[in-house]
C-alpha cells in the first residue's frame, strides 16, 4: 500500500511496463523469422569454406602468369602482335568486327595506300578496339593533310574524310626536292612524277618568294610556258630556265626586263640562237653568252682573213 491507502502493482520484471517483461510478451508476438536468437554461432575457419579447387586454380594462374610473362620478354609476343595482331583485336574479329571497309573521301595527291599505311589499320585491326582519336593524330602528322576526321560503321568500315593541302610549286635545296604550298611551307617530298608538272624554284629562301616567281611567269607572256625553272640567287634577285637558257634577271625591275626579252625574242629569235645564257641586268643592253661550239666556230670564222686583204 502506498502513502495515500492504494494498492501499488507488482515490481516484478513481468509485471513492471517497462523492463523486460514487455518485451517478453512482444517477441512471443513477432513472426519466427524475426525472432533472433542471441546464441553465438559456432566460427567457421575461412579455409574450410574455400571451394576446395581454388588451390588447383591459383597454381594454374600463378604457372600461366610465368609463362606469359617469359613470353613477353622474349619478343616473341611482339613477333606474335607484329604478324596476327593484338590478342583483343584477334578476339573482336572473330566475333565478325574485322576492319573489312575503309572509305576514304578527300584524296587528291596521295594514294590510297598511303593514308591506310599513315593510319595505321590494316588486315590485323578490328572495328571494336581501334581508337579513331589516335588514327586522327596519325593523318594529322602528315604534312600534306590539312584536317582529318575518322568514324566508325559497326560492325566493319572505317570512314575517313580528309581534307588535303594544295601543292603550288617544287623547292630543291641541296639537292633536296620537296613540295611546298603557295605560302612556301614543305608539305611533302618529291617521291613519285605525280608533282612533276608543278613550277621549280630552286635556292635558299626561294619557297618564300614563290609568289614573285609565279608573278614573273605571268610576265613573260607568250615564253611563260617554256620557262622551266627560276633560281633565287643570293636572296636578290632571278635567273630563269627558259629553255635551256639562263635567262638572268634585275634585283629591280625583273618584270620590264622580261617584257623586253619577249620583244627581242619575237623580233630576232635570240633564244632560238646558240646560246646559253642571256644577261638583262643592265637596263640599256643585252649581253649574250655563245655556247662552246658556237664560241669556237665565232672565233675560228674570226681568224680566217677577210677578202681583198693580204695575207
């Protein structure tokens, strides 16, 4: 009884709301799933629970692994790449993803053969693993490419779109020829006839005065087409190659000295004369030069004594 005359419940754990009683009568409520037993469960060694196999398995990678490796620093995988390709590109073509198609649009000067050679792919490559960013990077080294573009057609072509510089004219230089665009830049060497019919210019820093070269051809009228090549003397000045001729030009003033050849050559044919070279620096002559023959037969006909003279 407690001080105001009431009866006070039990203090057993059973009876009392809130000590574990309650939560006797709760569990005996809960579905069986839910009940969890605070037993501890026996451990279990982490090696009996292994698939008894596995030491099978890790002896086979670790004897394969060796292998592999002693494969690779021998070359002989590198042989293996070098014949029938990567192992994931073998395996992509099998799967039907060879690279079987390779359209290419934008060829003007080179060949087929040497874009598919500039890009890299080849019998051996697969649509699935060939990185397009890399064979991009590729063309782009190529000095006689401008821009290139490369995408994929599942499940085997490869599309390329190139766009190619233009050639304007041969540079030699040291015996070197190469082929250079209108602003002087090499793109390319000189391999093959293809870029046989271009202008020649030949000497140090006549790739960057082509645009005189070509301005001096348009000069020369109706002999233009038979000039072969102009020399850059000296960083001054032009000697043309007209044919077979050296036709040898002004610092100043090339242009007027051309216009007067033109006239010389349509009133007297000199360059159809024995001779090897034609001199227009000095404005108020033309100064010619004989070839060996013609020298020596001016000379001998100089010997030879004149009619009604003594001898």
């Amino acid at each position: 009884m407690d001080g105001g005359g009431r009866y006070s419940g039990p203090l057993s754990p059973a009876g009392y709301p809130g000590d574990g009683g309650l939560r006797a009568r709760l569990a005996g409520r809960l579905p069986r799933f839910l009940r969890r037993s605070r037993r501890p469960r026996p451990v279990t060694p982490i090696a009996e629970r292994l698939p008894p196999y596995l030491g099978t398995l890790g002896v086979s990678a670790a004897f394969a692994l060796v292998a592999v490796t002693g494969f690779v620093a021998s070359g002989r995988y590198d042989a293996f790449v070098a014949e029938h390709g990567r192992p994931l590109d073998i395996a992509a073509r099998l799967a039907g993803f060879g690279v079987e198609r390779v359209t290419i649009s934008g060829i003007s000067r080179m060949y087929e053969r040497e874009v598919l050679q500039a890009a890299g792919i080849d019998g051996r490559s697969s649509v699935v693993f060939l990185d397009v960013t890399a064979v991009r990077d590729r063309l782009m080294q190529v000095p006689l490419i401008a821009t290139a573009s490369v995408r994929k057609l599942y499940p085997n072509e490869i599309v390329i779109n190139q766009v190619e510089r233009e050639p304007a004219a041969l540079w030699q230089k040291n015996g070197e020829l190469s082929v250079i665009a209108a602003d002087g830049t090499v793109i390319d060497t000189m391999r093959d006839d293809r870029y046989a019919s271009l202008p020649l210019v030949v000497g140090e820093e006549a790739n960057t005065r082509l645009g005189e070269y070509l301005g001096l051809i348009a000069a020369a009228g109706s002999l233009g087409e038979r000039i072969k090549a102009g020399t850059f003397v000296s960083g001054r000045r032009w000697t043309l190659k007209l044919d077979g001729v050296d036709v040898r030009l002004p610092e100043n003033g090339a242009a007027e000295a051309l216009a007067r050849l033109v006239r010389i050559e349509r009133e007297a044919k000199i360059l159809e004369k024995d001779i090897i070279a034609v001199d227009l620096r000095m404005p108020d002559r033309v100064v010619v030069r004989l070839t060996e023959e013609a020298a020596a037969a001016r000379a001998e006909s100089q010997k030879k004594p004149k009619k009604g003279t003594a001898t």
